[in-house]
C-alpha cells in the first residue's frame, strides 16, 4: 500500500481522532501474518503514533477509530466500556424465514487457539452477547440486515449469525456455503456516534459501503429506501 493510497482510507481526522474506512482483507493490527496493518500504515501517514480504540476483524470493512494521544484514547474506551459508543454494521446473510427484527442473546466463548467464538448457552463461563437486528432488503438469495451491538465480543456478530442459521456471505469459518474470491466477508461496520474527546459534543460518522462482491445493489437499495 502506497501512502496515498492510505489518506483514502481516512474519513476524518483533527488533533485527537483519526476515523477511516478500512477495506476488507486489511489486518487492523500486525498479526502472524506479517502483513501491513492499518495501525501501522496510518502511523506512517500520520508521522506519529495512534492508539487504537477498537478493532474489527480482518475480513470485515468498515469503520475504525484511532486516538493520537492517551487523553483522548481513554475518553473513548471509557464510552465503549459504558455501551455509550453506538456502532451500526449492515451483513449480508444466507436467506431464511426469520423475524423481520429480533435480538439475539447467548453466551459467547472464545477459542484463542481456533481463533473462533463458540456459543454454548449451558456453559457458566460463556460472557453474555447481544445483539439487535433488523432486516432491511431481502435480494433473491440473500437477507441484508442492520445490526447493533449491546456488547463488543469477539467475533460476536459471525458467531451469532452463524448461531441462528443465517451465516455471514463468504464466512466459511462460521458455516457459509462457499468463499469470496477476495476472502472478505459480507459484514460492514457502517455507522457510529460517539461524544468527541476535546468538544464533549456527539459525532458521528458513516463509511460508505465497499465497491467489490454484491455491495453495489445494496448501495442501490439503500439509496432508492
């Protein structure tokens, strides 16, 4: 990646944040793969070190928020610590008779070996997952739904789906059919609000949606809705 390329990815920036768009198939932070990551690449555009406030997975595209100093890094967990923090993902999913909104709640444990969420509702050390969707198009093969988070667990939204019957397009670790060709996965993380460290006034941002897989008829829909 070309350090142009990378000023792309940046959706905003100020003296406190920095919010982009990450595309699928970029590591948010150096992994065992070696690979550039999206922390490390900014650093580099930014000339200074960034701090992380949240991370989503390497398949998925969508929003992430970096803080340039600790001040503002703190600000920010201590929102997403106190479910402050909104966060909206648009997924694509296989196509089933469900609810046209619902939540879904189960109890998520992590693999660190597998690199995978299992959920197992019976188990005492499983942590809590909630998750509130809705859905807004049906296309002839697959249900686009909003989601909300109540909690951030990990690979809580793949595993969950998964759960339900409805696994992520492309998700082949959570059950889909088959791949993408680019191995991205139809999950975006769309939308957030969040109160901004230095102004205290709430924010809020939105990526626009990938250009690669079946994104672009999403993008038709959601603009005729």
């Amino acid at each position: 990646q070309s350090l142009n390329s990378i000023r792309d990815y940046i959706i905003f920036q100020d003296h406190h944040l920095v919010v982009c768009n990450k595309p699928a198939g970029l590591p948010v932070q150096e992994d065992l793969s070696k690979d550039p990551s999206l922390h490390r690449l900014l650093q580099a555009y930014c000339k200074q070190d960034l701090y992380l406030c949240h991370r989503i997975d390497r398949p998925v595209s969508g929003l992430v928020i970096l803080t340039k100093n600790t001040e503002s890094a703190a600000f920010i967990n201590d929102q997403l610590s106190k479910q402050l923090f909104s966060k909206e993902y648009l997924a694509i999913v296989e196509k089933k008779e469900i609810p046209t909104e619902g939540t879904l709640i189960n109890k998520l444990l992590k693999s660190s070996q597998k690199k995978k969420s299992y959920i197992n509702d019976e188990d005492e050390d499983g942590k809590e997952s909630i998750l509130n969707y809705k859905v807004i198009h049906v296309l002839d093969q697959y249900l686009v739904l909003n989601i909300k988070l109540s909690t951030g667990r990990f690979h809580q939204i793949r595993s969950q789906l998964s759960f339900a019957g409805i696994p992520v397009r492309g998700d082949v670790k959570y059950g889909a059919r088959r791949g993408n060709k680019d191995r991205s996965i139809g999950l975006h993380s769309w939308k957030t609000e969040f109160i901004h460290p230095s102004t205290k006034q709430p924010i809020k941002f939105e990526a626009p949606l990938p250009i690669n897989d079946i994104w672009p008829v999403v993008q038709q829909l959601i603009t005729a809705s």
